[in-house]
C-alpha cells in the first residue's frame, strides 16, 4: 500500500509522537475522505497538538478512540503501538486494513534505501553507512528510528535507515539491500513472544530485498536465517577482522588488508562487527573498498558515534560516565560491560519493565567484579538476578539522578560509571533522548566544583 492508496478512503493515524505526526502531515496532502489522530496513551509526557496537525486531524483520546479506528478503512499506526495491544489484537481479528508511516514510504522508496535492523547494532552500522557513503562521495540522506521520521524525509537517490523491529512488522516491500547486525530476545512483550519478535525482526528480508548483509559472527541470526543467501560480514568470505602486516588486528576484505582496528575510535568488539557490516554493504553497493581503503579509514578514524551509544561524559573528578541509554536489553548491556574490562565499574541499570528474562545477565557476570544500581521500574527486578554474586555489588535507589550520586560515592577514581539500563526509557521518560538528558543533568549536578 503507498501513501496514493489513501486518497477518498477513512484513515486513523495511531499515535501522536513523531511518527504519528509525520504520518497525519504526509496522508493530509493526499486526499484522504476523513483523517482523524487517535491516541490511547495521553499524558503528562505528551506533546501540544494544535496548529497544523489539529486543522488536518483531530486528535481522540480515551474510549471512543477504539470506536474512530475501528470505523477506519485504514489504520495506520506508530512504531509504539505494541502487537499485543488489545486494540490492536481486535482491529486485526476484525480485518481492519492496518500499516505504518514507514511501510507506506518504503512502498514508493524502497529499490533506493539500505534498510538496518537488529537487536543489537543498528544504530551504530547505519551511522557508519551513512558517514562512510558521504565520504565516498555518494550522497544519501540519513532517517529512520534514531534520526527522521520516514515520512519527513526529502527526495533522494539513496538512503539509508534504521529500523526497529516494531518498524519492520508492518513492511510489505523490503529495502533494495536488507542489513541485519544482531539477533537476541528483545522487546517480547509488544510482539508476543520470542518467535514473533523474530518474524517481526527479519520482515525486512521477506519481500525480495536485491541484497542481504548479515553479521556472520551472530549465532542466532545464522540459525535464523539457514542457508539463505546472504553477505556474511565478519567471515573470511566478507569484510573481516584479522592479522595485518604489523602483526596487530586489521580489518581485511576476503584476504585484502584494509587499515588497521585502531583506526576504529569505538570501544568493543562488537563495534568491530558493526564495522565489518558497513563495509559489506559499501562493497555490495560498488564501492572500490580496497581501491579507496585510504579515504576510508580517515573517514572512520573520524565517526564519532552516537549521541546515546557509549558516549563518554567528560567529568572533573577521574571517573568516566558513560550514557548508553540505547541499550535496552541485557545483551546490550552485556556488551557495554565488556567494552570497559579491566576498570573499576559501576553500571546503573533499570527502566521500562517489560518482563524479560535477566538470566544472560546474571551468567555473564558471574565471575566480574562490579557494582551495579538499580532504578525503577525494573531496577529490583535485575538485582533480585543478581543476588547471591559473589563478586557484584548491588544498589537501589529511587531515580536516575539518585543513582548518580551513589554511583560518585562508590566508584573508585579511574572508574566507570555506566549507564547502560538494559530496559527501554518509556514511562517515567519521554524517549530515549529524555533519559539522557537526565543522567548528563544529574552528572553536571553532582560533579566537584
């Protein structure tokens, strides 16, 4: 279905965030008979509606919202709608026509995009293929879960998106080069399962994409997948990560050397990953890697990451705060402790509790020596895992500035102190953005002066 589709037929935009509001702009200039906005979640944290959006669909809240999409021809909802809500489990059983902002844009834009998902990795590969391909000198513009909405993007030759598996779920067309980083048991109670959270995730690759890059290097993506065709980055068939001619790691296309692993300012292995699949998908989309490695690796050796992902907070007191609020889940977690062995560490953990399985965390850190705090809402249920670890010193607290201070107190000069929540920001923050500018606020706070 493409946005034209709309055009003289009902239409119930779900959501009133971004998504929700780039898709009541984009479906208004295409003639829909009647658009209305609905949105079941309304509170605090919600956002004016008026001026524009207002003149082009009223806003519902409550009750009678249920009543204004089931009257739709067609729903479309925002990536924060959950599968399992009960709305929508009955919008489906009734047979309403239901698809998303980004499933309609990738209807009109997908032979000229590079897709990215994965449970862990996303953000980072996507950054990295954006920057890489400006430096390359093929413009593209750059959108998705963790930049613009879909449906605010401008004309293009080429882009280049980020996607969630909520984003995924709805696709009916899939990107001219699907690129999946990582595959683990992540946001299951919005899809219904681990299973369903799968299907969701790996939609991307359902609809013929020209090209699949994987990393190779993820055991549950190549049980996923079997034995479809794919670009396996991190393997020595692809982009991969072995000894140079100096002796030290560097990453090699096949067996061609490339440019050294400490041109890579990211910490982590798994950065090395994320790496390995952007290059892929240069090399998938005819760029001369090897011919032109010298300009790549000045252009990595410049990426500077993400705002969220392993930022470090300069400090005056020795520690090292670090946001990772984009690390929603324990195995995300896990990666970030990893990335910082070897130094006294704090991890603040907690947010949104979704019911998942703390186990993998408690496993990894059963021979590590760290301190790790707690915040609501699923702060006690993570330290409940954790209990009986010799080596893991446990902490609640009441919010994230609290968890900061304490943090001060308890890690030794030269430390760590990450926030990495293992848990998504949504309800006590508006988004991911919020928790950052919370936990930078209360470092700035309690910083020595």
């Amino acid at each position: 279905m493409r946005l034209s589709d709309l055009r003289g037929r009902t239409v119930a935009v779900w959501g009133a965030g971004r998504e929700g509001r780039a898709a009541v702009i984009a479906i208004a200039a295409h003639g829909p008979a009647d658009l209305v906005a609905v949105d079941d979640s309304a509170n605090f944290l919600t956002l004016p509606w008026e001026g524009p959006l207002a003149e082009a669909a009223p806003l519902i809240t409550g009750e009678e919202g249920f009543a204004r999409l089931a009257a739709a021809d067609v729903v479309v909802r925002s990536p924060g709608v959950p599968q399992t809500h009960p709305w929508l489990v009955e919008l489906r059983r009734r047979g309403v026509t239901i698809t998303q902002g980004t499933a309609l844009w990738m209807a009109d834009h997908g032979d000229r995009t590079v897709g990215v998902t994965g449970s862990k990795g996303k953000s980072t590969t996507s950054s990295l293929i954006h920057h890489l391909l400006t430096a390359m000198d093929r413009p593209n513009v750059f959108g998705g879960n963790i930049g613009v909405p879909t449906l605010d993007l401008p004309e293009a030759e080429l882009y280049v998106l980020e996607l969630s598996s909520y984003q995924c779920s709805d696709l009916t067309d899939s990107p001219r080069v699907a690129v999946v980083t990582a595959l683990f048991p992540e946001h299951l109670d919005a899809h219904g399962g681990e299973r369903e959270y799968y299907r969701d995730k790996l939609n991307l690759i359902a609809y013929g994409p020209r090209t699949v890059v994987v990393n190779g290097a993820d055991p549950r993506l190549a049980f996923e997948l079997g034995d479809r065709a794919a670009i396996r980055a991190g393997t020595a068939d692809s982009v991969n990560v072995a000894g140079g001619p100096d002796g030290t790691p560097w990453f090699h296309l096949v067996d061609r050397p490339l440019f050294p692993r400490a041109v890579l300012p990211l910490v982590g292995r798994h950065n090395e990953g994320n790496l390995c699949v952007a290059l892929a998908v240069l090399d998938a989309l005819g760029v001369d890697v090897v011919g032109r490695k010298d300009a790549l690796a000045v252009a990595v050796a410049e990426f500077q990451g993400l705002a969220h992902r392993l930022t470090e907070i300069v400090d005056p007191s020795g520690l090292t705060f670090v946001d990772d609020t984009l690390a929603t889940s324990p195995y995300a977690a896990i990666h970030a402790i990893d990335a910082y062995e070897g130094r006294p560490l704090t991890v603040i953990v907690g947010g949104n509790d979704r019911g998942v399985d703390y186990t993998p965390l408690r496993e990894h850190l059963a021979e590590r020596e760290l301190t790790v705090i707690g915040i609501p809402d699923s702060g006690p249920r993570i330290i409940e895992a954790l209990a009986g670890l010799p080596k893991v010193r446990t902490d609640l607290v009441d919010d994230l500035a609290a968890a900061v201070q304490l943090a001060r107190q308890v890690t030794p000069v030269g430390g760590v102190v990450l926030l990495s929540p293992a848990a998504p920001s949504y309800g006590r923050f508006r988004n991911f953005e919020h928790r950052s500018e919370v936990f930078a606020e209360a470092v700035r706070a309690t910083a020595p002066r």
